[in-house]
C-alpha cells in the first residue's frame, strides 16, 4: 500500500532532551517536507526537500533540523525541544517538486513537551 | 508572498442542510494551484481536489462541488445535503513555484459540525 508512515505517532518528552521523528514514503516520491499543525494557525512548513542531500527551510524552521540521505526517509530531528514546540507534525510528499503535485500526508505525530 | 484566508473559523449545521466553505487565496504568480484537503476527526489529512489558475471551469463529485473564480481570488467549497459524516476540519492550500521549489500554503482551516 502506498503510504507516508510517521514514527511515534505519540510523544511525550521534556525540555531539551533530543528526539527524531521519523518519516518514510513508499511512493519513490522525490519531493518530501514537514508541517506543524496549531490551533488557529492552520499547518505550516518547517522544511522541505527537493531530494536526497537537498533540503531547505520552510516558514518555521528555528529548532528544527533534517536529513534527507535516503529518497524514502526523511527524519525530523527537535536537538533541544521546548514547550513551545508542543504541537501535531506531519509529513508529507509528492512525486515531483512543481507545484501541481498533490502532497500524500503521513497520519501524524502528536509531541508534547513539559 | 502567498496567503490563503478561510475567514470561517467554525460552522455548524444539521444534517441535509447544504454548506459551503470559503476561501480567498493571495499570489503574485498567473500560474498556481489551489487545494482542498479534509481533516477527520481521526487527524489524517485527505486531499479532496486539486484546480490549477487556469482552469475556472466548475467541478462537481457527488455531493461535493467547487466553485473557483479568478475575479475574486475565492475557491470555495460546497457540500450539498450534508451528513455527519463530512464533520470535519476542512484546509484550503495554495501552490505555486516560488524561487527553486513549490511552496504549499494553507489557510488556518474551518471545522465543519454536522448533527442529527
């Protein structure tokens, strides 16, 4: 089955200790980013990747880093979580990088930080 | 800089009502595409429809249809004879290729509730 897979779906953490998010696509989509979901705020990007070894950041990506070695996974790494991180993270990919494609979105990562 | 406002942050109806969901998107690009995706309850998202710029034609899938007006940048989104099942979150997104890539934006949601 086609499909995004996130790991955990669930987290509870505390501050400043490192965590990675994993995420995986089976669709060999080049195209492959990271959203944050706030109340009121709507989804935004934190980054994104054009392909392995090419990542850029999106609109919030202070905190937060990536990697793209593989063109099937595409981790997100908080090195020193704080609450204010606290939110649902999804990732997402797509075929190509234009911007027709339609983006396949994995089921989400809820994180709490105390 | 793109935007997308869904202005109504929460609507409630009952069902066999029909609802339609706003949406007013901001870009600079005469080449962009616009977006629906749904959000149930369980939290995955699902993409409903995809329109590109160039393309005002109406589109109609069941009880579903979009009505996309370049006039005045709104992409809104009817659900006709509503059901409990369509109790939802519902994003509209816009893309468009800004610089070396695309570039999803979405507005900030409008979370449907359907009751009996």
């Amino acid at each position: 089955e086609a499909q995004v897979t996130q790991n955990p779906r669930y987290l509870i953490t505390v501050t400043g200790k490192k965590l990675t998010v994993t995420c995986s696509q089976n669709m060999n989509h080049e195209y492959m980013s990271w959203y944050r979901q706030d109340p009121g705020l709507g989804l935004r990007q934190i980054y994104y990747s054009m392909n392995v070894e090419v990542t850029d950041k999106g609109d919030v990506p202070e905190g937060y880093k990536v990697s793209r070695k593989e063109k099937r996974n595409f981790p997100l790494i908080l090195e020193s979580p704080s609450p204010n991180q606290t939110s649902l993270y999804f990732c997402a990919s797509s075929l190509g990088t234009g911007a027709s494609y339609e983006q396949y979105f994995g089921p989400g990562t809820r994180l709490t930080v105390t | 800089a793109q935007k997308v406002t869904q202005a109504q942050t929460e609507i409630s109806v009952v069902e066999k009502e029909d609802v339609t969901l706003d949406c007013v998107y901001e870009t600079r690009d005469t080449t962009y595409y616009l977006f629906w995706y749904k959000q149930p309850p369980s939290g995955e998202l699902v993409f409903l429809i995809r329109r590109n710029s160039f393309d005002e034609q109406n589109e109609i899938s069941g009880r579903y249809s979009w009505n996309f007006q370049k006039s005045t940048s709104s992409f809104n989104f009817t659900i006709t004879a509503s059901q409990v099942v369509d109790s939802a979150v519902y994003f509209c997104a816009l893309s468009a290729h800004t610089g070396t890539a695309s570039k999803l934006t979405f507005g900030t949601g409008t979370r449907l509730q359907v009751t009996l």
